[in-house]
C-alpha cells in the first residue's frame, strides 16, 4: 500500500514546477525507493550518499513530506531517508519510530494539554538550572503570587524550559485538583484566534483562555510579526494577571531583546521573574545520561558513558539523541557495543577532536537554526527586524571570523552593497547583546 503512495506522491511531485524541477525529479526523486513500510512510517532508499544529502534535513524533505501526507489523506505517516543498502540505518530507523510511537500511544494527554511525562521528579537538577527548577517549584508551590506572575523562563531550544513549565502545571494540579490548568504553545493559541475571527466566537475563546487558574505557554517569540494576537494576548495577559492568576511563559530570547514584539507586552513580561536556562555542564548532563540509562534493560561502560557526556555538550536534546542512537545499536548487536563503536555512531552528532573548516554555508545555516528560520531567508530580499538581525549576525561571523572582505560577503548574501554589509556588522558592533549571541553562535559551530 505504502509503496502507491510514494507513487502517487511522485506524480504529485511530478508537477510541483515551482519547487521541482526536472533534473531533480528524473535523476533524484523517481530513483528512490521504498525499502521498508507500515501504517506508521515510510523509509525512502536515495541511491547513493550524494543524493540522500540533497534530500534529508534539506527543503526538499518538507516538500517530499507535505506530497505524502497530501495522498495519504491527511493522515500523519513518518517518512525517513535512508542510503540504498544500508540496512542498519534501516533497521535504527524502524525502531526508533516504533519506540516513539509506544510511547505516544502511553500518554495520556488531560484536558489541561498536560500529561505525567513532565515533573519536578524527573527534572534533573544542576549548577545551569539550579535557580529556575527552584523558583519553579516555588510557583507551584503559591501560584498567582504577584512578585513571581509572570514566571518568565528564556534559552535556547533543547534546556528544559517547556519540562520546567509543564512540571509546574502538573505540581499545581496534584496539590490543587480544582484548579484549571491550560498548557498550550503560542502558536497554538494563534491558531486558536484565527479560528475565533473566522467563526466570530469570541466569547467562547476567551472563557476558554481568561478564566483559568494556570495559562502555561509555550514559544511566546512566535508573536513576532502578528499584531493581532499581541493585542488578544495582552488582553488575556492584562485579565489574568487583574484577577491574580498564575501565567509562565518560555521563549529563547529575554524579554529585552525581544524587540519586535509590542513594548507593552515586553514591558508586562518584565514584570514577575526571569530566568536564563544555560546549556547543561558535565555534570548535569552525565546525570541525565544515567537517569535515561536507570529505564532501559542494558548497561554502558564508564568510559562509554563519561566520552558520550563530554562529548554531546549542546543541549538535552542533542544529548537524548545520542541516548537513542546508542540504545537501538545496543539491540541490533545484541548488547555488545564498545568505545570504538560508541565513537562511529555518534560522530555525525558531535564530530569531537576535528577541527571544522568553516564555510560561509555552515554559518549561514548555523545562524538560520539559531533563530528557527530557513537559511534561504538570510540571502533573500526579506527585511523583517527578525530576518535582518540574524542576517547581520551571519555577516558579522564571516567578516570576524572568517576574516572575508564586505564585497565578498554582499556577493553571499543576495548580492548585497558593501556598504549594505558594513552597516549590518557595524549594528552588531555596537549592540552587545547581540554581539554575544554571535559569540555564541561560532563556538556552537567551531
């Protein structure tokens, strides 16, 4: 079955003229293959390593992505990428997603959008969290109190922000079961509103979002650029707060940089309590391998374990990737993995103890992640005070770093003047918050 949808999502791709064209089609995509499927996942066999790396994790995976999930009806289907004859990428991949979706099927998701995968139990605590899981559990512990409303946690993606946030909820609810608690991401309650302006029912969506005890929400920069929403959230905000009501909010930038957003809404969130969520150091994150380590029916070496830890240093994210990866090796070897396995399997992750040639393609990228945009974005026409800040931090990394002269970096991205490209480094310059977010950016990538 599943190898007619991939035939049908070919003709669909067949007349996508505008993302499509034919060389891709003729010489990538109509040579790919389904090598494994089920009602849950689709794996695509590219013929060799060249074209899998044109395909996974590039523009083209959504568009192949958006075709099948269009003939099959909407229905949600894993589509992964694998080289043609590499069966254990194969073998990983099916029990990754198999592993995923038993546990999906184990949650129990409650009114509230919460469920019990998220405490202050499994929380694990370390020197870059310390305070915020504190605070934290203060708020759950005396919800609504002004000095702490808003509870304001910021950082990169991957640090345990959203854990923290549905662990409050969930603590609050276990001490005060009579009290509505609603988790929802800021996109979500965007297209909450949108619905709402369509359908005209305004009254139900703001009983829905005004009369809770708790409003727990997720990714608030996604206000960025929808006026409309910042004035329906800061009414909801504004209502909350007059009734004394609990409200905690993530994001990754502090409120002060959070320029494109309305200063009425920055200043509110100023207000409460903030805290900067900092990547996890050795300790923290050889405690969250262990803790992983206690739930699974296998063991690991010390030394196995110590060079997974000081190697995976990013985020927690990248880290329980690691542990995953690791995990589905253990059960295709039947459990014997040594140091020098360990070091092969994970080096796509971390690459450790080579030295990157850096490219103006890995910063362009590096900073495009950073800020949860495409990299297409930085070298288009686009001006948009989010766009054109992680532009000229891009421009900035490869006049400092680099060391390319402003011609050259006018010429990368879109053609720009050289004095277009003098002016953008010269703002990160003088900015010094956003100079640290460029630090920050290169030795994420050096």
């Amino acid at each position: 079955m599943e190898s007619s949808v991939w035939d049908n999502a070919l003709q669909l791709l067949k007349y996508d003229d505008s993302n499509i064209d034919i060389v891709t089609y003729e010489s990538i995509l109509c040579k790919m293959s389904v090598v494994f499927s089920n009602e849950n996942m689709l794996i695509l066999a590219a013929r060799d390593e060249f074209s899998l790396k044109l395909v996974k994790g590039q523009k083209l995976n959504k568009i192949i992505e958006d075709a099948i999930r269009t003939v099959n009806g909407g229905k949600p289907l894993s589509v992964s990428f694998v080289r043609e004859g590499d069966e254990q990428a194969i073998s990983s991949t099916v029990n990754s997603v198999n592993k995923a979706v038993r546990q999906a099927k184990t949650e129990v998701i409650t009114p509230s959008g919460l469920n019990d995968e998220y405490t202050f139990a499994n929380f694990v605590v370390g020197d870059c969290n310390r305070f915020a899981h504190a605070s934290a559990v203060s708020v759950s512990q005396k919800p609504g109190q002004k000095q702490r409303n808003p509870f304001f946690l910021w950082g990169n993606s991957g640090l345990g922000k959203t854990h923290l946030m549905k662990a409050i909820g969930n603590a609050i609810l276990e001490q005060h079961p009579e009290k509505k608690v609603i988790y929802t991401t800021c996109e979500a309650f965007t297209n909450a509103f949108i619905a709402t302006i369509q359908n005209k029912n305004y009254t139900e969506f703001r009983n829905k979002y005004r009369t809770v005890d708790v409003l727990l929400i997720d990714d608030i920069q996604f206000l960025i650029g929808k006026d409309s929403v910042q004035t329906e959230f800061f009414n909801t905000f504004e209502a909350l707060i007059e009734a004394g009501k609990q409200i905690v909010i993530t994001c990754d930038k502090a409120p002060a940089n959070l320029t494109e957003l309305n200063s009425r809404l920055t200043s509110r969130f100023q207000d409460g309590i903030m805290f900067d969520v900092q990547p996890p150091d050795f300790e923290t994150r050889k405690a969250i391998f262990l803790s992983k380590l206690e739930n699974e029916s296998f063991t690991l070496s010390d030394e196995i374990i110590d060079y997974v830890c000081e190697n995976v240093t990013t985020n927690i994210r990248q880290l329980n990737g690691a542990f995953n990866t690791i995990s589905s090796y253990i059960t295709l070897t039947n459990g014997e993995l040594s140091l020098e396995d360990v070091q092969k399997i994970i080096l796509p992750i971390i690459s450790p103890n080579k030295k990157k040639y850096l490219t103006p393609e890995i910063v362009i990228n590096a900073v495009a992640n950073y800020f949860d945009l495409t990299p297409d974005k930085l070298t288009s026409k686009l001006r948009s005070a989010e766009i054109s800040t992680a532009r000229n931090i891009a421009m900035f990394i490869c006049r400092d770093y680099l060391e390319l002269k402003y011609e050259k970096i006018g010429q990368l991205f879109g053609g720009r003047k050289h004095t277009t490209v003098m002016h953008g480094c010269n703002n990160i310059d003088e900015d010094s918050d956003l100079k640290k977010q460029a630090e920050e950016i290169y030795k994420s990538i050096t």
